[in-house]
C-alpha cells in the first residue's frame, strides 16, 4: 500500500531560542542534524541516529523530531513491527507501530512527546493504518522522572491519548507479564473491517478470549 507523508513543522519557544518539532524528516535532512549525548535509552545516540536513517528510508517509516539548531533532543519513530514480533504475524500492511518515543533531560517538560506525537497525524495522513503502542515499564525512565511505575504509565497513556489512542486488552505474554504493561491502539478512520478483525487474531491467540 502507498503510505501518505505530509511533512509538518512549528516552533516552540524555549529559553532565549526555539526548538523546531518537524517531521517526517526524510533521510537526507536528517543525516544533516547530530543526536544529543543524552538520547541513550535504548541505544547509544551514534547507533540511534544510524536507526532513525535506516527508518526514514523505509516506504512506511516516519520520523518525527524536536531539535535544537541540528541537534536531536527528541524523536519519536513509526514503522512496520519487528519480524520476530508477534504484531508481524498476519503480515497486515496496514498496521503500523509507533515504536520508540525519547526527549533529552534537559528538553522534558516542555510537551515536545505531546507536539511531536500530534504532528505525526496532522493532515489525516495516518487514517489507513491502524497504529498500535506497546508501552512496557522496562523502558521507562522512572529513576530520572522521580514517577514510580503507576504515574509513569498514567502519563504514557495521557500522552497517547492526545492522538486518540486507547487501551486493548490483548494475550500477549510480554504485555501481560506486569499490570502496567498495556497495549494502546488507534485505528484510522479508513481502515476497513477486514484489517480491525485481522488484527483483533492477532492481538489475541487464544481465540476464545475475544
């Protein structure tokens, strides 16, 4: 399927400067800009940036940005889920995984996960696809963020909701290991009935559950 890309951009004010939230940033302008040293939750930056290039190169993979000049102090990433990955098994092209979202310390606090999520579906460009969230309590940054694991993920699942994306239950062993594992969905408003009940076997192997 043909994946629509509107690239969007606004500027924040933030000290005696702006930071920029654009996206998506095609590949050549993003091997432009440089990681900030802090983005490191889950890879160090250097290896980080070669993933978002390789992502932006994807006909289906979007990245969205919050920079300082050309640094990256945010990111959040859009593509098809990992081969090894359950979310991979009905081989659905209109199923996209909103994957790894991350700001800089010094850049929290200013809603840059919030702008940089809305921008992602500015201009009903993601109403085909069905985006879905896994959001594990392993990846949160409860140390730095002084939130223990239930306001975290409270705040994870506001953030999400901003877009219009709301929990599904699912019998997915990872998810279901901790009760603050959740899985959040969002299925656009063109996704046809045939995709929504794909999905829901996929979401669900025990059949009798749904």
């Amino acid at each position: 399927m043909e994946h629509l890309k509107q690239y969007h951009s606004f500027t924040i004010p933030y000290q005696d400067s702006e930071l920029v939230v654009e996206g998506p940033v095609p590949a050549d302008r993003l091997r432009t800009y440089v990681m900030h040293p802090d983005l490191d939750a889950f890879r160090r930056p250097k290896e980080q940036f070669v993933a978002l290039v390789e992502i932006s190169e994807l006909p289906e993979g979007r990245i969205i940005l919050a920079r300082h000049g050309d640094q990256i102090v945010g990111y959040v990433t859009f593509h098809y889920p990992d081969e090894l990955e359950r979310w991979s098994e009905g081989q659905m092209e209109d199923l996209i995984e909103l994957g790894a979202i991350e700001v800089a310390d010094d850049y929290r606090g200013f809603g840059l996960g919030k702008h940089m999520i809305r921008t992602a579906f500015l201009g009903d460009q993601l109403e085909n696809v069905i985006t879905f969230t896994t959001e594990y309590y392993w990846h949160w940054d409860l140390e730095k963020s002084g939130l223990n694991v239930w306001q975290y993920r409270d705040m994870m699942e506001k953030l999400m909701k901003c877009v219009d994306m709301v929990w599904f239950a699912t019998d997915d062993p990872e998810i279901c290991s901790h009760p603050a594992n959740c899985l959040m969905v969002r299925i656009g408003k063109n996704v046809p009935l045939s995709s929504v009940e794909q999905f829901d076997r996929v979401r669900f192997r025990q059949r009798f559950m749904y």
